[in-house]
C-alpha cells in the first residue's frame, strides 16, 4: 500500500504562501513510512460477503434519517428492512450522503464507520472503520459515491482516505495540513479536489500523488463542483472561485452581495451555469445563477428566510427550500420567483420529483407535495422530532 507525505521544503513554502496573495504550490510527494498509524487515524475493514452489484432491483425507498438508521420500503410503504448499527455510540449520519449503485449501498457515520449495504435486504458487504473507539467525531458532510471503484473520504482526523469500494479495503491516504473537513471533495478526470480549510489541494485519484496546493486568504467550506472546464468553489465567506483544473490557477473571483455568504454545499452546475443559494445577515437569502465561462451575475432572487437549506434543478425551474421551511420555485431563465410559501412539515432532505409532485422526508415523515394544488400529504409517518438541521436527511426513489 502507498502512503504520500509532503516534502517538508512544501511544507514550509505552503506555509509562507497562506501569508501572501494567492499563488499556487506545486507538490512533491514521496513513498516510504511518512504515515505513521494513531488510535486517531489508523483504518481496519471487515468482509462479511463478496459484494455483488445486481441492477435487476426495482421499486424501492431509501430514506436515511437524522438519526442514522437507513430504512428500505416498498412502493406500497411496506417497511423492507432498517439499518441501524449497533457498534456506534453516537448514532448520527453526521450529514454523510450515501449512494446507491446496482443493488449496494454506500454509507458512513459521524464516528467514522464506512458500510457497503445490500439494498435488498440490509445485510452488510463489508465495514470499514477509521480511528480507534466510537467516541470521536471523525466523518462530516461526505458523499459515499465511488469513482473508478474507489470511496474518496476526507477525515476530520486530517487524512484523505481512498477505499476500495468491492471489498472496503484502504488502496492509499494522504496527510492534509488541517483536521477541518466537513466538505465533500471531488474527483474529475482522475483528479481529486479538496478544500482543506484556507487551501485547496489536488491529487492523482489513483495513486495519491500530490499535483497541486493553493492557499486562500478564508477557509474554503464550499463543496467544489465542475462548470464547463472549470473547477468552481466558494470560501466560507462571499467569493466563489474558477480554477483551472491542471494547476488550480484562478480564471475569475465572482463577489456575493454584501448582505449574502457562505454557499457550502448549496451550489449546482448545468449547461455552463451556477446555481447558489446563500446565507443572509437580513430576513432574505439570496439564490444566484453565475456564467460559469467569466464568472458574471446572469441573476439573483431574494427568498423570505435567513438561509437557502436546499436547491435543486428541475423542469426548468430552481426548487429548494430555507432553513424555515419555505419552498420555492424559481424560473432558470430568467430567475423570476414563480412560487413561495411555507411548508406545514419542514423538509430536512433532498427532493424527489415524479410528474407534478415533489417528495421529501420531514420530522413527520415521508411527505408528497402537490406543486399545483400546493397540498401536503405524510406517505409515512416518521418520528424525528429531534433533527439537528436542514437537509441532514436523505431520500432516494428507486424506479
């Protein structure tokens, strides 16, 4: 297995860097024994059955709730089966997003367990564990979706861990200079991307080799997306930046307005355009459309709340919701507001279209809302009475 370390010159230039403007480090890497394992960062995997994917599995509903446990139904609501792992302490899906692949899932908690599940009956493939004890908070705001058969998941111990997704096994990690990683990364053209609190870093997806490190002036909390030829991230505070993806030199900074920051994981990308929703220090976020070519305002749109919790491109229009539960519906085009109005069960997951019909999970439950009736109806009854946030619960239809 490969460990990559950084040159210690690296080290130190990165270091002088974060202190300047913006400039970019190129990286060197070197094998050997750089990784030394800790109760705090050594993984271990477990096999219980050779992992099969089988895409003859139809008509299905996962819904991952706040509380952790991953939940199968039937078309007809019928409870198929329920995850819930018994060998963790603190049972919460820490906003990890799981993904469905022929017949497996891909999941992971917030004290660093890594599952590939058997969607038809919630047996486990294999188990993975990052760190030592159940009680450390370890596996933030990950997506569990495999490129090139491989899991590329950021620690809050400060490893990036690459994990092969047939058998759950460790393939390489590599040291990050912080511990902050609650943003997903992403891969692209056998390239990783990680926004490593005020630098971005990529590397070889299949070796670990280090390419690249630039350092910011504001941590960059802000999921990395592609946009055309462009790799696209937000700081934690109101610039989002286009960096090119073989050196991450800068194309263009585009600045929120002056009341709006923050976009996390709240961005979308779709025919050379941006989507955003925002923070707002006043009682209106704001969601944005960028030209994702030159970085210019094509439009934005005020919605009633402090914060955009969720948005999602569909028929033409920006669907989401703010942290108070208000949806709304926004023409792509020309970003004018077509609907908003608040929601009687906040939604807390991602949307599900089906004709005119949207689907979320909710403390009540799984819940339909007919856009042109504007009628709320609980399908499942839920009891999540205690969700942490916005959008900390998943849902994924199976047709």
């Amino acid at each position: 297995m490969k460990k990559i370390i950084l040159n210690s010159i690296v080290l130190l230039i990165s270091t002088f860097v974060l202190a300047q403007d913006i400039e970019e480090v190129e990286m060197t890497s070197d094998e050997g024994d750089g990784f030394i394992p800790t109760a705090e960062n050594m993984y271990s995997a477990q096999t219980y059955k050779k992992l099969v994917y089988d895409n003859s599995i139809r008509d299905l509903l996962f819904i991952n709730d706040d509380k952790g446990a991953l939940t199968a139904y039937s078309n007809e609501s019928y409870k198929r089966w329920r995850f819930k792992p018994k060998d963790t302490v603190r049972l919460h899906n820490g906003r990890n997003k799981f993904y469905y692949k022929d017949g497996v899932i891909f999941t992971a908690y917030l004290t660093g367990y890594i599952y590939a599940l058997d969607a038809k009956d919630g047996s486990v493939f294999w188990k993975g564990k990052i760190g030592l004890g159940q009680g450390k908070l370890r596996l933030r705001g990950q997506i569990l979706k495999p490129y090139d058969n491989k899991l590329y998941i950021t620690s809050e111990n400060g490893l990036i861990y690459v994990i092969n997704a047939s058998n759950g096994e460790l393939i390489w990690n590599y040291k990050l200079a912080y511990n902050y990683n609650h943003i997903p990364n992403l891969v692209h053209n056998g390239v990783v991307y990680i926004p490593n609190a005020p630098y971005v870093y990529s590397l070889e997806s299949k070796t670990g080799k280090a390419l690249y490190q630039r350092g910011f002036k504001k941590a960059m909390y802000g999921k990395p997306v592609v946009a055309g030829e462009h790799i696209v991230i937000a700081n934690d505070s109101r610039t989002i930046f286009s960096l090119a993806p073989n050196n991450l030199d800068i194309n263009w900074e585009f600045q929120l307005d002056e009341d709006d920051y923050k976009v996390g994981d709240k961005i979308k990308t779709e025919d050379k355009a941006i989507y955003l929703g925002t923070y707002s220090k006043k009682d209106k976020a704001s969601v944005y459309k960028i030209n994702a070519m030159d970085g210019t305002k094509v439009w934005v749109a005020k919605i009633q709340g402090k914060r955009v919790a969720y948005i999602s491109i569909h028929d033409n229009a920006i669907y989401g919701y703010t942290e108070n539960g208000n949806i709304f519906k926004i023409d792509k085009i020309s970003g004018k507001i077509e609907k908003t109005l608040p929601l009687k069960n906040k939604p807390i997951s991602n949307f599900h279209y089906k004709d005119k019909t949207i689907f979320y999970y909710t403390k009540a439950g799984f819940v339909s809302f007919d856009i042109q009736k504007e009628k709320e109806d609980i399908l499942i009854s839920g009891n999540n009475d205690d969700a942490k946030s916005s959008s900390s619960s998943q849902i994924h239809v199976l047709k």
